[in-house]
C-alpha cells in the first residue's frame, strides 16, 4: 500500500495506530512537503501581477525547485516505510541468531539513510522559504511564515529519526560522522525557518 496515495484521513489513522509505519520519518516527510508546497502558492499569487514583474522569473524559478522538492519528499513517505520494515524485522532476531549483528548494522544504516534525505530536502526547502517570503506577494506572506514553522518542525523530527538508528550502530565512526552532519544541518536551518517566521510575523 502506498501511503503517499490515500487519503489525509487514513494516513492520520495508519500514523495513530500500533504499527511502525508510517511514523515520524514518513510525517516528517509530509510536514516538509506541505510546508514547500506553501511556498509555492505565495508563487501562484505572485506572478502575472504587474507589481512583481522585476521578480517573476525569480519566483517561476522558486516554484520550480519547490515542485521538485514537494515531490521528492512524498516519495519518501513510502521510502521511509520500506526502509524501516527490515530494521523491524531485525530487532525480533533473537540475540543468538548468526549473522544478527551485520543484519541490524545493515538495517539501521538502510533506515537512517531516508530520514537524512528528508532532512536535507527540508533545509533545500527552507532556503526557498527565505525568497518566497522576501520576493513573494505581500498578501502571502503569512503562507511562507506558516511553510516555515512546518519546515521546522519536519527538520527536528527528521533529525531525531536519524539519531534514533545511529544510536544502536556498532560502527561509530559512521555513526558520529552522520550524527555531526545532522546536528549541523539542524543548527543551521532551524535557525533560518524561524527568523523567516519572525520576520514575516514583525511585517504583518
């Protein structure tokens, strides 16, 4: 089942139930995207106005890469559950089992990489923000505030689903190594959403 394709209603219900997916991986993922495609419709109702015309290809340009990027996110709703389940699977290994320990390294590597890939696409995201809200139509402005606190939300809740998998890796040096980039990515972009989100709220 594609979770990308039913509707807000049941995914709310397959995200409250006891399963493992879709979890905060694939929530992140959809934050991020409605977060984007918010950006996009303070797009909409900026070009063909003569008032932006200086700016048009600028935010034509914008809606382009946010597109992109909505739609590279939803891909990882259903990216995230496939990359989880093997990890769930692994955990039921019983300690014994031969070969358990490179199964779960594997698996844990494997579910780590989506969340990261969410993190990154929402950070690209966030940057499209800042002109969104700076080029785009005044009377929108709040629409790019709003893609903003959503973006920073999907940041923090991506980030902690890497941590999540890096902190059972026997390899440490991988695990460190991603965790530090993570941390970099969160301080930096974080930081961004909300002074997007102050500004806006200091304009209005």
């Amino acid at each position: 089942m594609s979770l990308v394709n039913i509707s807000v209603k049941d995914f709310t219900s397959e995200l409250a139930a006891k399963k493992s997916v879709p979890g905060g991986g694939g929530a992140s993922a959809l934050a991020a995207a409605i977060g984007t495609a918010l950006g996009s419709m303070v797009g909409e109702f900026t070009v063909g106005k003569k008032k932006y015309l200086n700016v048009e290809d600028d935010i034509k340009d914008l809606m382009k890469r946010a597109d992109e990027i909505r739609l590279a996110l939803l891909e990882c709703i259903d990216e995230d559950a496939v990359a989880f389940e093997p990890l769930s699977k692994a955990y039921s290994l019983p300690k014994e089992e031969p070969g358990r320990d490179e199964i779960m390294e594997k698996c844990l590597k494997d579910a780590a990489k989506v969340p990261f890939k969410i993190l990154k696409l929402a950070c690209s995201a966030v940057e499209l923000q800042r002109d969104f809200s700076d080029k785009g139509s005044v009377i929108m402005i709040s629409d790019a505030a709003t893609g903003s606190a959503l973006l920073e939300g999907a940041i923090k809740g991506a980030a902690v689903n890497v941590k999540i998998n890096t902190k059972s890796m026997k390899d440490r040096q991988y695990a460190d190594a991603l965790d530090s980039e993570v941390s970099e990515l969160v301080s930096k972009y974080t930081v961004l959403a909300r002074e997007i989100y102050e500004d806006v709220w200091n304009r209005l």
